[in-house]
C-alpha cells in the first residue's frame, strides 16, 4: 500500500532508507489490523492477556525498567535561533540534532516491521483539528495511538485532501537511556524520537505533536494548544457550563475530568470532554471553544479507585490496555488504592514483595477510548468544539496556596498561570516532591520561549470579546499532621459550583492581596461537617509566604530576559505591592 500523496510516500521511502526495515505497514485503524497486532505482541510476549472473564480484551504490557516515564531531560527543542526555544528548552542546532539523530536511525528497524500511522487530533471534520503521520517500529505504539487518536483511513484521506501533516519519526531503538532522544523542530513541523517505548516519548501525537508542535503552530495562527482537560457541568436547572483546567502531570486531570458530583449534589453532572490536552480557538461569537485533540486517556493507574474515580473504574474492566500496573492471583489488574485485594506479581512481573517498593509503578497507567467512560459527552465529537466558561490553573502545593481563588481580570489570570508551581511527580523521571515554577502546567511541554507564549497568551484579552474567567485552585494542602486538608475528587464539584456561580454573578467572594476567595459561606459544603476545622486553614492567606513567593516569581520572570511582556511586568508589581502593604503578622 501507499498514499496517494506524493509527500507522505517520499518521507516513508526516505525512512526506510534509512532505517532498513524488514517491512513497511501502512495502518488502517481497523479491529482487524488491531487483533491481528494483539496476537503478534502475545506471541512475543510483549503484552500479556489479562483474566478474559472479568477484563475481556484487556492486555498489560511490561515497559523496560528503564523507560517507565517521559525524560524531560533527553526532550529538545531544535529552533534555528536559540532564544525561539527559550530557557524553558533543552536546545539544540537542528543541523546537529539532525545528524545526530540520523546516526541513531541508521538501520535501526533491520528485522523489524516499519508502521505508518496517519492520524487526526481532533474530530475528524474540525477545522479545528489537525493530523500527523507517525512511523514507528513498535506496534505497542501502534495499539496505543489507535486508541488515543483518530488513526487509520479517515485520517489518511484528510492528509491527502490537505496535503500537509506533522511527520513524526519514531524507533524503540535499544530501549538505551543513553541512547534515547526526544527531538522537535517546531519550524519543520517534525519530531524525531528514539530509543523509548514509553508514553509521552512514543506516542508522538501526544505531548510531542498536540502539545509542543501545536503550541507553536497555535502561536503563529493565534490559539491556544494546553495541557488541560475539558468538562461539561450541568446543574440541576439542566444547563452545562464548559471549563477547562492546568495541572501538571499527575496533579489530578483525569480525575476532574470524570468526577461524580457528592450525594449532597442530586441533579448535577459531569461530562467529560477530555482529560489532558486542550486546543482553545476563539469562535466567531467572541468566545473561547475548546476541542480534545485526543480521543482515549492515558491515564495514571495507582489511586485510581472506588471512592476516588468510580467512572474510571467502571471503563477499565474490558478493552483496555494496562502499563506497568500488577496482577492479581486471577490474572486481573491492580494498583495501590484499587482494591483490598493483595497483588501477585509485581509490575516488574516478579512475585510482589512490599519491601520492594509499591506493586504497580507509580506512573503505572491505563490505555482506553473516551467513549467507554460513563460520563463521555458527545459534545466531545463536535467540530466546533465547547464554549468555555472558566479556565482554571492549578497545583500540588502542600503549603501556602488556597483552595481556590479567582484572579480580578485576564491579565491577572495570565499572571497567575505563568507563576504556577508544584511538586514534582513520577510522570517525568527525576526527583519526587520538589516545589518548581511549571507555568500554565506547560513546562515541559510548551514548543517555544515562554515569554513569548506569556505574551501570546496576554493577547487574547484583545482577541476575545467575551474573556472566560480564571481562577487557581489547590486540591494538595496539608494539615500539621501531613494530611491533605481537603477530600478532594468528587467533592472538588464544590469548589467548580462556585467557580461556575462566579462566572453567574450569584456567588459572593471577598477580595484578598493574591485575589478573590470565597468565604465559608459561599461555598456549598452541605454534608461536608467534617470539613470544620479544616475549612479556615484551606482558606488562609500569609503575607509572609506571599511576600516570598511574589519575589521568587519576579526571579523567575528575570529569569526570561527582556523578552518578558511588559504588561506581565506591571502586573507582577501590582501583586507584590498589594501583598507588601498587608501588615506582617
Ligand atoms: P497526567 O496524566 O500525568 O497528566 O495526570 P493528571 O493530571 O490527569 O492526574 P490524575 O487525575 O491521573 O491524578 C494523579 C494522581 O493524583 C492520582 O493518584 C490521583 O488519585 C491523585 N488525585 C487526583 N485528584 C485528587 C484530589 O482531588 N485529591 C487528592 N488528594 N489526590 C488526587
Ligand atoms: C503527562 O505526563 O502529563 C502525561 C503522561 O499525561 S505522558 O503521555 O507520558 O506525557
Ligand atoms: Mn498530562
């Protein structure tokens, strides 16, 4: 087979070239060619079939110990001008990242069976949508992207109908971490990346294209491309309100994405848009629309339960693909807050033994479509996308930040985004718990200098007649008694109710130094007694750290130069005067 596009069948010619591989594939997207990709990697042992009676079509798949998470470290930025990439890039020539790469490639697939995935992030007929063509010599890959995006023939015929297409380039190589790369050449619209299987490093359509390559696209056409989920909340008058929301990795997307509203809520509903990735498009009434490139989660297994994401649990019993998660004596998943249930092996596929560690690695993850979750909203499959009400920022901050506060104006909101910080987590390696400026959640991920996408993003309050309201939330404080001080999940609906009434006019807040807040009793928290002593603490607001915290954030914006947005400047001096003049307790 090949493309009836010239472009596409000089690229995989010039591919095979030189990476020799024994065949090439061309991927259709069909159940077929799926089964028929599941039966080879059972056969070399790189999946393994979950209990068929309780997880019908439900695969794990073992990574290399060594390839569990995305290697921010090894991730690059190859611009012609250095400064393009910015200080929050690895940078690199794109001459010499080129050569370089092409010596990891050389002959790579020799034995192996070259797979041309075309794919569309998007609905399929969005014009908001846009389509990649990925090449790689995994079909874990091939298994996973088939679920995450809209792959096959309908992608391939809007590639040839356009003619243009992100070309992604990727090889397991030998799973080497040093020789492992993550390459973008944001002004190429390509990606090259080798000697990693895993999540964001492999599926190219994923942070690779829909984040780094679209930010920069999304630059240049004047949208947004974040790392946010989407969802609908309907209230118990029956209308839906649209937000979307940044956390880092790991901070709790997924979950929001999905959650089910407390029993105190009858009448409400969460629909689900999307739960990682964002593109935002001014619409022609002067609003923001949102679109999910994706179509499946990859999502974090290990807290995934019963009393934290019900929804999640009731769409991973079948159809599913698992990552490094443990196994049952039945042969069924499992993870640390699944069950009570005691694993069996570990993720490594030894017998588990707790003094080795946790049984499912702590970045473990899930692989399943959208439209198997309970609460996925059609809404998801418009190709006009959603309004969007709300943008909400957010972080894991053990101290300091409040539930939740709301910024006065966009510009406000824009500061509040770049200033973001949180702990780190086991989605990228590296060290755990570590307090870093992660802006818009977009650390690692944004394709070019952040302080052009501040700028970028300051914009918009002339391109939008009518700005969503931002607001940052914090569902990680603790108590002294290293507790988290909030319940979080299902009861965050509480903090979304009055961040939907803000945008109303209906709820009541009260203006602070760093924003507003919502009093005691602005917020619903019938059923939630439990919560007294808690509430004041979650609500509390000291001087002292904000003093710090405003002056580290003036150190981070320095730390961009002058390309800096001068507005961002101004309004950075505007916060820390305000926190300045509070008298020190
Ligand atoms: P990525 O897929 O890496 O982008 O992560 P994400 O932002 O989608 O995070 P996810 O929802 O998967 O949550 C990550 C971890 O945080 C899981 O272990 C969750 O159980 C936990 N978590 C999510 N929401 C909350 C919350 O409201 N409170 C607490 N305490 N933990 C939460
Ligand atoms: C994240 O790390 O934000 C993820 C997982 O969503 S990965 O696909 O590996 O980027
Ligand atoms: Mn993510």
């Amino acid at each position: 087979m090949s493309s009836k596009l010239a472009a596409l069948n000089h690229w995989v010619s010039e591919v095979s070239q030189l990476t020799q591989p024994d065949q090439i594939h061309w991927c259709d997207g069909s159940i077929v060619e799926r089964d028929a990709l599941v039966e080879l990697m059972l056969e070399r042992g790189e999946l393994l079939a979950l209990n068929p009676e309780t997880h019908p079509d439900c695969y794990l798949h073992r990574s290399h110990p060594g390839d569990v998470a995305r290697v921010e470290h090894l991730t690059f930025v190859c611009t012609a001008d250095q400064a393009d990439a910015g200080p929050n890039n690895n940078w690199m020539a794109p001459d010499q990242a080129r050569a370089s790469m092409d010596g990891l490639f050389t002959g790579c697939m020799r034995g192996r069976t070259l797979y041309v995935i075309p794919y569309c992030m998007g609905p399929i007929h969005s014009p908001y949508a846009r389509c990649g063509v990925e090449i790689t010599d995994s079909p874990y890959v091939v298994a996973n992207m088939r679920i995450m995006t809209r792959m096959g023939a309908d992608a391939l015929a809007r590639i040839e109908r356009e003619g243009r297409f992100v070309r992604g380039l990727h090889s397991i190589g030998e799973l080497d971490p040093e020789r492992r790369f993550i390459m973008h050449f944001p002004e190429e619209l390509s990606i090259l990346s080798y000697g990693s299987g895993y999540g964001g490093n492999a599926l190219l359509g994923k942070k690779c294209h829909a984040l780094r390559i679209a930010s920069w696209q999304a630059r240049n056409e004047g949208w947004l491309a974040e790392h946010m989920l989407i969802v609908g909340i309907q209230n118990p008058q029956g209308e839906t309100h649209y937000v979307a929301a940044a956390f880092p990795s790991a901070c709790g997307k997924t979950n929001l994405a999905m959650l089910i509203p407390p029993v105190t809520h009858a009448g409400w509903k969460v629909w689900t848009i999307g739960d990682d990735i964002c593109w935002l498009h001014p619409g022609p009434d002067g609003r923001l629309w949102a679109i999910n490139p994706e179509s499946g989660f990859f999502g974090v297994a290990p807290g995934t339960g019963r009393n934290t994401n019900p929804n999640a649990l009731d769409m991973l019993d079948r159809d599913a693909i698992f990552t490094n998660v443990a196994v049952t004596a039945e042969n069924g998943p499992w993870w640390e807050g699944k069950s009570d249930e005691t694993p069996h092996k570990d993720w490594q596929g030894r017998d588990f033994d707790p003094g080795r560690g946790p049984a499912a690695h702590p970045n473990s993850r899930f692989t399943v479509s959208m439209r198997q979750c309970p609460s996925f909203s059609a809404e998801a499959d418009n190709p006009a996308g959603v309004p969007i009400s709300a943008l909400i920022f957010g972080g894991r901050r053990e101290s300091l930040v409040p539930l939740v506060f709301e910024a006065l104006d966009w510009n406000h909101g824009v500061l509040v985004g770049a200033s973001m910080a949180s702990e780190t987590t086991a989605a990228a390696t590296g060290a755990v718990g570590v307090v870093r400026r992660d802006s818009m959640a977009m650390k690692p991920f944004c394709g070019y200098n952040f302080a052009d996408y501040f700028s970028h993003w300051l914009s918009f309050g002339d391109r939008l007649e009518h700005l969503p309201k931002i607001f940052h939330v914090n569902w990680f404080r603790k108590g002294p008694d290293g507790k988290f001080l909030w319940p979080g999940f299902g009861d965050n609906l509480r903090v979304l109710q009055w961040i939907l009434e803000r945008c109303a006019g209906r709820a009541g807040a009260v203006e602070t130094p760093i924003g507003l807040l919502p009093r005691r009793e602005d917020l619903d928290l019938r059923g939630l007694e439990s919560l007294n002593g808690s509430l004041d603490a979650l609500l509390a607001i000291d001087p002292a750290g904000w003093r710090n915290e405003w002056a580290d954030v003036g150190n981070y914006l320095d730390s961009f130069g002058a390309r800096v947005p001068d507005a961002l400047r101004a309004e950075h001096a505007r916060v820390s005067a305000l926190v300045g003049h509070v008298a020190p307790a």
